[in-house]
C-alpha cells in the first residue's frame, strides 16, 4: 500500500511557501501503516498536472493532492480533474448552502467567485471542507484513489481529519507497522551512529529499519518495521529498541516524538513548579517555544526579554560593573539574570541566555556563536557557555534546546538527590 | 532553461523533516533566471534514485539533489551516482585535510565515517564544503548538469554560494527574468482579485504572469515576464506593476519580498525611534519575529512576556479592578500593556497583545481567536480587537503581523500629521 504525494503550485516552486502539508501527510500517513514514496510538486498546467497524475497512477495506490483549487482566475486544477476524470462540473446545492453560511459566520461578503466553488465533478464524492470554501475531492479510477483538496495548510488537515483518514481502511487493507521513536539531545549523528554499530547491523538482518533523523541539537532514531502480525512486530520493535536504548542512554530525553519542550512541560507540571525566562541572545524565542504548547500557562509564569543592557540592570539586577567588566556575554551577567528574573517572578525555577546570535557582533575572544546559558534553580545557579557556529536562526534555536535540556537534567537530578536523601 | 530539484531522504517522506530547501533554492534559481519545474522526494533506494534522475534528465537541463550523504550507514546515495554515471569512488587528500581542519575547529574528534566522506566519484567536479563533512558533486552527462548536495540547510546554502551560483551561467544561456513584487497585508486573496479583475486579464494578454501568494495576514502579488530584452521587460513589469498597485494601494505595505518586520524595522531604524514590548497570547514571537533580524538591537529595547496576570500587575502596571471587571483579554488591560511597558522601557513605541490564542480557553462571549492590540505612542494610546480562528499557531503568526501593520501605519501617520503642520 503505497501513496503518493502531488503538490500543485508555483508559489511552492519559485519558493515563496514551504511545503509544510507533504511532512504533515507523510506524518500522519505513516502513523496509519501507510507509506509516502513520493512527493511531486508541479505547476499548476493541465500538462504538468496530467503528467503526474499518469505516473502516479501506476506507482501508488493512494494519491493525495494538494493545491490550485483556490478562488482566483491561475487555478486550472479543477478543469483538468474533470477531463482527466472523464466527467463535468455540477452545481452541488449543500456546498453552497455552506459557502454561504461560512461567509456569514466570519462576516464577510460572499462574492461571485466563492460560489463557483460549489461548482464540483459529478463523479467525485464531495469532501466537506468546514474551514474554508474549496471542496476536496475524491476519484476511485481503476485500482487507485486520488483526492484533490486545497493547499491551505489547516483546510487540508481539516478536510483529512474529517473526511479522508476514516474512509481509507474500509477501501484498502491495511499492514501493520510498528515503530519507536528514541529522542535524544546534545549529541552529533555520527557518535550515536558509531555507539549503536554493531546492534544496527544485527537489527537490519532482523529486517527492521532504523533512520536517523536530525535536527538542530537534537537527533532521533527511530526502529520500525511492517507485517501482518501485529504482536510479533511489535514485540520486535521492542526487543531491538531496548538493545539500542541500553547503548545511547545518557543521551536519551524522551520518546515517540516528543519535543524537549513538551518532555520539560510535563517535568514542570507533574511537579507543580514553575519557570521564568530572561532572554536576550534568543530574543523571545525560548518563551515563544514555551508558550507554542496550549496548557503552558499552568508552569511558565512570564518573561524578560533585556536585549538591551539598561533593561538588565533595572530588571534583572544585573551588575553594571560586571557589564563593563566581562561584557553581556559573560557567565557572570547570564547567572545574575537568571536569578533576577526568577525572584522578580517568584518561580522554581529559570533559564537565562545571553550570547551573539550572528551574523554580526562577533569578536575575536567572543566568536559569533559564542552563548551562555544560565539555570537558576532553588538551590543553586550554574552556567554553561556554548559555541555555536555562524547561523542566527540555527544559533537560537539551538540555544534553545541546549537550555531546555539543562534545565531537565537539572530538576531530573535534583529529584533524585532528594529521593536518595 | 528548467531545473528540477530531487529531494532524497526518507525523512521527508515520513514527515520528520519539513522540505526548506527546495524553497530556498526555487526563490535563489528564479532570482537568476532558472525556472524551477518539477520537486521530486524519494527514497534512499538505487532504484528510486536512478529512476528520479532518468527523468529528470530528459525533462531538466539542471538536476539539484540533496540528501542521502550523511556518514551513517542508511545512505546509499555516492554509490548509486558512481554507477549512474559510470564512475568509481577515489580518495581526496584536499577534501581529506578539509575534513581533518574542520573538526580541529569544531574541536570533536574526526572519526573513521568522516574520512570515508573524503572519497569521492573521480569524474565529479567536487563543491567544497566549508560547513560540514560531505562535499557537493558536480556531473555532467549528455545536456544536463546534476549537482548533489548534503540535505543539512545551512550547508547546502553554503555550496550553493560559494560554488554552484557562479558557475552556472558560463554553462547555461540564462534568460532574462524581470519581476516585482506587491506585498499587501490584512487583506484577503479573493477581494484583491476582485479589485484587480480587469487589469489582471489585460496583464495576462500582454504575456505577463501574476500570482497571488497568500501567508497568514499578508497576500503577495508576483508580476512577472521572461524574454531576452532585459530592458523591455523590466519595462513592461514596472508598467503593469503601476496599474496594479494603483488599484490597492490602501493594502501594499512593501515590495519585493520585504517582510512586514523589515519594513517596520527600517521605518523605526530611519526615524531613530524604539519599541518595547508587552506579550500575553503572542508568548514572545512577536519579540522573536523582530529579533529575528541582525541589527534590530538599534531600536529594540526589550519585552515583557506577561504570561501570568500578576506579571501585568507588577510589571506593567495593570489594575488588578480591571483585570477582574474586564478580564485580560479586554481594552482597558491591551492599553495598560501597552503603556505600562512603553514607559517602563522610555521606548517611542509600544505594542501590547492579549487574546485566547487556542485551541481551548474559549467562551462564548470571549470565543477563541479572540485577540485584543495595543499600541502607545508619543501622543495616545489605543487599541483593536481581532477575531482569528481556532489554530493557535496561525493565531500567534496572524496577531503578530496585524500588531506590526498597526504600528507600521500609527508611524506613517503620525509623520504625514507632523509634515502637514
């Protein structure tokens, strides 16, 4: 059972969006035992989209397609559906009923080109789209389905979690596949690769599968494997997953995809603690991480953003003097703001970062990439300094790992100390 | 002149990774006159890889690949090239002594995979790589030209730069593109083509392009024309642009890819002005979005991300009657914000947030998407209520882009009032 991804776009090709709607299919798909084995993005011509709708036909047996739907004159995917089809356009009454209502309820006026859209193939069945006004649609032709749906990213997940993901056992059988994901942090893809050596190879003669999937600070293994018995696979999947875990253990901060933010929300609430941050080198990037999770108001208290000195000194208490002594980027302004903005805050716990983010700014004693970050716990504040390299974006995001990772090492062994006591 | 860009690893098939390079090297290829046409993702296997470049290489005159050389045992990508293009593997003592360097550097050891990437196709122009371990390979076969690239971002830009760009028009007749971009904020795609409607159809005729290329809060409007006279074409999009923008003037904040915060940026930077910030339901990505920029420490101050309502009291000054007469999410508290931290940082400008960002939190009289602006100024205060949908991300990125829209046209107003006196 293999699908099949078709992009349709020239705002995706001249690179004006970033396909985000393939990784979230190929994501969600995957999750369901189904396998993406390609992405296709094309422009929106009746040729291009012919083109690939022809060999996608004869390589999966699922093609999903996102895109050229929307409600201006440079959409001509719905025409070239309907001839590749075999089939015309139809007025569909229902759709139009919910245009109509859509418009109302975020009062705005509907215009002549939202109605067309409820013009829609006759032999496609109508997949509601209940944020938006471009139906998607789904075409049964020989042993292959397609669906077509808008490319707008919350309209296509919207229109796959109502409509699509329900219907798709019923049409094919589907195999079983498990999988385990090992999340670890501060560690390089060659090391791990070098650790887990001789056990990869094992585990690839077993015929499971292991990717390494790496991002800033972070890399991911994950061992799965697919078959009809779904116990014997999974037991596999375990077996091997402890032989490789037992390896890389002191690298490891959590399972199954989830985030270091997400594994640091859960260590924060589980406890009843609570976190401030005092950013500058990262420049709100650490609360905008924090604050991404819905439910982070329960643990995280508020924020400092002191990119300029004067706010370090009124609000973070940092030292003037230390400020001219070692500069900002310094351990001992990064611990004094750790600690300002954790009694300003009144919290458990804080995190600091001060650093040259790049591409600028660097000197020769402190190269750009240069960063400390500060904790500040209840019984202590400590401080690491990092050098990372000469991305600006890569370097907050980093820094931003880095810290939530001291941060959870840090309360995972103050936990223990206590419990030893 | 086409090219075609082949994205190899499993990590974007399986939703792991989100494809930012194709991105990046469609907008860079069109800047120079190379019409993206096709993206392929596929699979580390030789067969997916021989088959991807069997077509592409009757369909494109330039093939970009990335991925699929990492040092770990899961790629398989140098191998299938060297037979694809009937070549074998040989040592590279430059490539070699690079790699040692670059790990003297980074100060990790070099271990035996990292020499392995010193081996490479002997008819293969090698790209240096001068941020990583796998360099980039240049072949040529028949017509085409295939470079293949690690998938790591900043190290595919940086072979791109460094080596790639200037080779390619002593080896293909590149055409002249000429485009200009509109960049319209706080306005929908559907009313803009309704505004433009008949100059659209005229531009169309007149052999030019035009796409619409919405973001959360923003639509660009792409004009665009290929040929060989440059200056007749520049000519032709600067005409057609002008009818264009003349039609919605009231919604261009920028042109040409300028992002809402460079503009913003460079309006606070011209007039020696500042700006702090006070976020509640943004959680720092405002802070983050105008950070993001090198060089924004000039007239960023800092903010307070008041994540928790006795920071807004303590911090910003709040009324504590307000907070329970109103809620956080009302006017009274958005311009309290707003000036409570314009005054505490002594910045020109302020901007507030406070909303039900989602997906919970909601009510019915406060329903969420809920979102409440502010901004003080040297002369008054004042605020704008927002109604967004249910994805908190979208509704954070739409907040932050309609905030810095408000500010944006309070600056120009407030300029155009002091030259009218």
């Amino acid at each position: 059972m293999l699908a099949e991804i078709i992009t349709i776009g020239d705002e995706i090709l001249i690179g004006q969006t970033v396909d985000t709607n393939s990784a979230w299919m190929g994501r969600e798909l995957n999750k369901r035992g189904i396998a993406v084995k390609y992405i296709t993005t094309i422009s929106d011509t009746p040729e291009d989209i012919r083109a690939a709708l022809d060999v996608a036909s004869y390589r999966a047996d699922l093609v999903l397609m996102t895109g050229g739907l929307g409600p201006t004159q440079d959409d001509v995917t719905k025409a070239t559906l309907c001839s590749y089809f075999n089939t015309t356009l139809e007025h569909n009454e229902e759709v139009h009923a919910r245009i109509a209502s859509f418009f109302e309820r975020i009062g705005r006026p509907m215009m002549e080109v939202h109605g067309l859209q409820a013009q829609l193939p006759k032999s496609a069945t109508v997949l509601m789209n209940a944020r938006g006004t471009a139906s998607g649609m789904w075409f049964d032709k020989d042993d292959t389905v397609f669906i077509s749906m808008p490319g707008v990213p919350y309209e296509m997940k919207g229109i796959m979690t109502d409509e699509v993901f329900d219907r798709l056992p019923s049409r094919f059988a589907l195999p079983t596949r498990a999988q385990h994901t090992i999340m670890t942090g501060g560690v390089g893809e060659s090391t791990l690769a070098k650790k887990i050596e001789k056990v990869e190879t094992d585990l690839r003669t077993a015929g499971l599968g292991l990717a390494y999937l790496p991002s800033p600070g972070s890399v991911k293994l994950r061992i799965s494997k697919s078959g009809n018995d779904e116990a014997k696979i999974r037991e596999e999947v375990a077996f091997w997953s402890r032989k490789v875990e037992t390896l890389v253990k002191e690298h490891i901060y959590g399972y199954d995809d989830a985030s270091m933010v997400q594994v640091l929300g859960e260590l924060l609430k589980t406890k009843g603690d609570t976190l401030s941050v005092a950013e500058s080198c990262t420049g709100g990037f650490i609360s905008h991480e924090l604050t991404s999770l819905s439910g982070s108001s329960v643990y995280f208290m508020g924020s400092i953003v002191s990119y300029d000195n004067q706010v370090k000194m009124d609000d973070l208490g940092v030292l003037e003097s230390d400020l001219i002594a070692h500069g900002a980027v310094s351990q001992p302004v990064v611990e004094q703001m750790a600690v300002g903005v954790r009694n300003r805050y009144k919290t458990t716990y804080a995190i600091s970062t001060s650093g040259i983010a790049g591409p600028t700014g660097g000197s020769e004693k402190k190269p750009v990439g240069t960063v400390w970050v500060g904790i500040a716990t209840p019984s202590r504040v400590y401080s690491r300094k990092f050098l990372f390299g000469h991305n600006r974006q890569r370097n907050i995001e980093m820094t931003t790992l880095y810290a939530f990772n001291m941060l959870r090492k840090e309360i995972l062994s103050e936990a223990l100390a206590t419990t030893e006591k």
